[in-house]
C-alpha cells in the first residue's frame, strides 16, 4: 500500500469507529498508566495562546485548553466524522474552533510561524511520514514554540502473552509497517523506535526539553494479577505503556 491508499483507508475506518472512541485519551489523560497533565504540567500557562492540536479526534483535548484560557483552538484530523463530533461538542461549550480534515503528512492551509503551543494526544504515531509532519509541526510554531506529544510506547508491540507469562514475539528493531484491525476496521502505522521520534525531532529543529516514561504512583503501589490485555496494570509495573516528549522550537 502507498502512502495514499493507507491514508484512505485509515480515514475510512476512524469515520467508522469515532464514535466508539468519543472522549478517550485526552486531556488531561496523556497516556495508559502514565502520569497526567495535572501532574506534569508540562503545558505550563496557556492563556492568551494560540493552540494547535495534531489529530483532534473528539475535541475533548481542545476544550481542556480552552477552560484554561487558550485564545484561538485549532487543528487538524484526517476524519471527517471526527472533525463533525469534535465541532459539536465545542460549539456545545461555546468555542468557535477552526478544524480541518488532512493527513498531518499535508499542510492544510494552516498559517505559519503562528502557534505558541502544538501537540498531539496519542495521535502523532498514526503518522506515515515523520519527518514531512514534524517539519509541518515546526513550521506552523513561532521560534520557541513548544510541541508536546505522547504514544503506546514501542515495546508494547514487541510484547505478547503466552502461557501467563509475556514473551518477546517481534524484534524492537523491525520499524516495518503494521497493518492490524481496530473496532472491527483495517488500520496501518509503523511502530517506531524511540530514537527514530528523538533524531527526527532534532532534524526538523527541536530540541528536547522533557521525556516521560514513568509509570504512575497508582500502577506502581499496586499488585495487579497476570493479564493478557494490551494495555494492563500487570504489563506497567514491568514497563511503561506510553511515552511524553516536550520539544521546543529553535
């Protein structure tokens, strides 16, 4: 498959399942047994910003900023179905967002040199080109700006059960493409190495001013029973299932 046949497909089965995936993973919530925002506070004081969120989905990130004072919410999502949720429910909490429909590979018209602020929830893994996003990303952000984006981290998909023990089943190396089903619907992404994120950030002009992999104090006091699940508490106290990355603009 190319780049735009992965694209179509991709976007053909988020419409399917968005609903499915209304109001998860966002905002505060960075992650599965990750600490959140309200702990990190990575995104510091927002008021008076301009926000951009890489892969919207259902808004519910875009309106964490906006009860927070953030002056202009935008974004972008390669859903339309996405993009019609995510509209009603701001336009519900009397925002006035400014979304569009595109692969984050492609500039839909955003204005450059314009947000303080960029991120991604648990979104910018669904990339295909990394490095063409992360140069869009770095162009639509004044000199300074921040970019702050989370993921599964990418031992997860190294990682199977077998006989209620976890196995190694696929090499951390392999940055092959993965095609898979989610909610029923054939979905593609590559699972990228850790340092494949890091070095295509400093390529595309970021330095790194904070990376997370902890595990939070919840997951950790507790003694959780074997589980097969993909994300499980089991599977946290033994390694983290997602990751933070806080870069800023040079």
């Amino acid at each position: 498959m190319n780049q735009k046949e992965i694209h179509a497909q991709n976007q053909n089965s988020w419409n399917m399942i968005a609903d499915d995936w209304f109001g998860t993973t966002a905002l505060p919530v960075y992650g599965r047994n990750i600490p959140s925002e309200d702990e990190l506070c990575l995104f510091g004081d927002v008021a008076g910003m301009k926000i951009l969120d890489i892969g919207f989905g259902s808004g519910h990130s875009l309106i964490y900023h906006g009860t927070r004072g953030a002056a202009e919410l935008w974004g972008i999502d390669l859903s339309n179905k996405q993009k019609e949720n995510a509209e009603i429910l701001l336009k519900q909490n009397g925002y006035k967002p400014r979304l569009f429909v595109s692969p984050m590979e492609e500039d839909p018209g955003l204005p450059k040199d314009y947000f303080s602020v960029a991120y991604s929830i648990y979104a910018l893994g669904w990339t295909i080109d990394l490095d063409t996003t992360l140069n869009l990303v770095a162009s639509y952000l004044k000199q300074g700006g921040i970019f702050i984006f989370s993921w599964d981290h990418p031992f997860m998909r190294c990682i199977e059960a077998e006989n209620e023990f976890l196995a190694i089943k696929r090499s951390y190396h392999d940055e092959d493409i993965l095609h898979f089903s989610k909610g029923g619907h054939p979905v593609s992404l590559y699972n990228r190495k850790l340092s494949t994120y890091i070095n295509a950030l400093a390529k595309a002009g970021f330095v790194i001013e904070n990376m997370i992999e902890e595990v939070d104090h919840r997951t950790m006091n507790a003694q959780p029973e074997f589980s097969s699940a993909y994300y499980s508490d089991y599977k946290a106290k033994l390694f983290p299932l997602s990751f933070i990355i806080k870069a800023r603009k040079l």
